[in-house]
C-alpha cells in the first residue's frame, strides 16, 4: 500500500487535516485472511466531539468512519473499532467507530 494516510474532519463541514498511516498487516488464525490495519497519530483534538475520517492509499477506495473525543479532564471511557463494515453499510462506508480520550498536553 503506497501513501497511506488518514484524512479528519468534523461531521458538518469537510476532511480539514491529513494525518500519515503506517500499515501493519497479519494473518488471521481463524480465517486465514491477512488483515491490514492502519496507524495515525492525530492531534489537536476538542474534548467531547466527533470527528469523521477516511482512510486512504493509492489504488483502492476509502475506509469511512467516525468517533467522538471523551469528556475534558479525568473520567471514563470506551474505545470500539471494528475492521469489518458496520451492519447495513456497503465496504467503505461506516468501517468503524470510536471513542477517545483527547489528548492532553
């Protein structure tokens, strides 16, 4: 995969930054199906907002997905992803969801 990376916006407006992804890939012990997974740091991020972005590299279409930041301060949260499209969604559309704690700094 050439040129991946991971394109952040908000739900209202358009993709506003680009984030490089490295991809690590393994094979799957029970189906046997290698499994690419894409990491990106992404900073600068609001407490308690959601955010969508797309996954993208040269030669395939983009992964679509969305998450929210957790609350400001110390509190709890969840974090839920999920490598396969969301029920009733096509491939690439809704691929995964999440909640993260912003960062602080």
């Amino acid at each position: 995969m050439r040129r991946t990376r991971v394109l952040l916006g908000r739900p209202d407006g358009g993709f506003e930054r680009t984030a490089p992804a490295q991809t690590v890939s393994y094979t799957d012990s029970k189906s046997g199906q290698v499994v690419y997974a894409h990491h990106a740091r992404l900073e600068r991020l609001h407490a308690d907002k959601d955010y969508v972005y797309a996954v993208v590299h040269e030669g395939a279409e983009a992964e679509f997905g969305s998450f929210r930041t957790g609350p400001s301060g110390r509190s709890r949260f969840s974090f839920t992803t999920s490598a396969r499209p969301l029920p009733g969604r096509h491939r690439g559309r809704g691929a995964g969801a999440a909640v993260v704690p912003p960062v602080q700094r």
